[in-house]
C-alpha cells in the first residue's frame, strides 16, 4: 500500500480505482486491509478470495478517507446510476463521493442506498470550475487571482478537463460529460438526498396494465 501519509489533512478523499473483479485472484491487495472496507452481516460473499484488483493512490491516510472513484455504464455505454459501495468478499468498500459527502456533512450516510439514479442537474450553468493555470499563476507571480473566500466551506474535486485529456462520457442528460462533473453531481445528490427515486416495478406495471383496461374498455364502450 502507499506511504505517502497525508493523515494530517482530515479534509482530503484519495480516490482508488476497483479493477475488473476478475483479477482479484492475481491481486495482492488483501480485502480487509482495504481502508474504508466494511465487513456486512447480511451481505453475500461474491467470491471466496480475500484480495481485491485495484489501483491504489500515491497517498495514505490513516483517516481511511479512501474510496473507489469508478463510473459504471449502462449495456448502452451510457450512464445513469453512481456506484456508492462496491461489493468486496463479505463487505462492502465506499465510493468517493460517499465519503466526501460524509466529511462535509459530518454525518454516516447509512441510509443511501448502495447504487443511486443520478439526478442530472438542468439549471444554466453548472459546477463553477477554476482553472490550473489560474491557480498556477497566482501561485508564482503572488497575484489574488482567486479569492480564497470562493473555496471556503466548498468540495473541490481536481481533475481534468481539458480538451484531449478529459475523460468524457455520455449520461441521460447529455452527450458528453467529464468525470469531474459526474462525481460532483454524485456528491450533490448525495449531501440533499435528490437522487431519482424510482417505482417499483411491480407499480409500473400495474398502471400499464390498468390503462391497457381502460383503452379496451373505452373502445368497447363506442363500438356500443
């Protein structure tokens, strides 16, 4: 596992990557020295292994302000739900934004569900994004390019955006969207509990049987 110990910021989640979990046999990683790995009592081993494929950070923090940063697409390539815990042996492993959201509301979000339906943002404009080199340029020329202000009481997520290094996918509500805006819209939902909350099917299907019925029925009623 990483050295570099950043345990002395207790603000900072040090996003991991979950590999295919068809390499977890030739994995070295052991699952319960995973930090932010849960063991659950009701969840069902998915695997007899005890080690995980994954790419961990440079950093560590004994905070165990760890999680997996993975995006998961749907058959279509397209994405619609947000991973929050992953399956690991008998536990579960928390996502990035999971444990970002719990830093900054400084509450268990035990009642999230495991897997979200992100609720897209439609409202002009999203995220508010800064660039690095506005940060670089205030760094070496001493300048007040960004109040420090605009950053107090803020999650900040860094990565890239840039065209040719962005990675960039499709979701539900638009063609393309980075990684970035797709985690902050994660987290958003996850700090006000907006997630898309979906019926259950069993409902879904009644109402279609139910108009079914009353379109039959209306048609016999004028063929009367």
């Amino acid at each position: 596992f990483p050295s570099h110990d950043m345990s002395g910021y207790d603000n900072i989640v040090v996003p991991w990557v979950r590999l295919n979990p068809k390499n977890d046999s030739d994995s070295k990683f052991l699952i319960n020295e995973v930090p932010s790995y849960v063991k659950s009592q009701s969840q069902s081993k998915t695997n007899n292994l005890n080690t995980i494929a994954l790419i961990p950070s440079l950093f560590y923090d004994k905070n165990k302000h760890h999680g997996f940063s993975n995006l998961n697409e749907d058959n279509d390539g397209i994405i619609r739900e947000y991973k929050i815990r992953f399956e690991a042996g008998d536990g579960l492993i928390s996502s990035s934004a999971l444990i970002a959201s719990q830093i900054f509301t400084k509450k268990e979000l035990k009642d999230i569900p495991n897997k979200i339906h992100i609720n897209w943002r439609n409202k002009e404009g999203t995220y508010k994004r800064i660039s690095f080199s506005s940060l670089l340029n205030q760094f070496q020329n001493g300048q007040e390019i960004i109040d420090k202000k605009e950053l107090s009481g803020k999650i900040v997520i860094i990565g890239s955006s840039a065209p040719g290094i962005a990675n960039l996918k499709p979701t539900s509500s638009t063609s393309l969207m980075d990684d970035n805006e797709i985690i902050a819209t994660a987290i958003d939902d996850l700090i006000n509990k907006s997630y898309l909350h979906l019926m259950p099917i069993w409902i879904d299907k009644s109402i279609s049987a139910l108009l079914i019925i009353l379109f039959c029925y209306g048609i016999y009623r004028d063929w009367e």
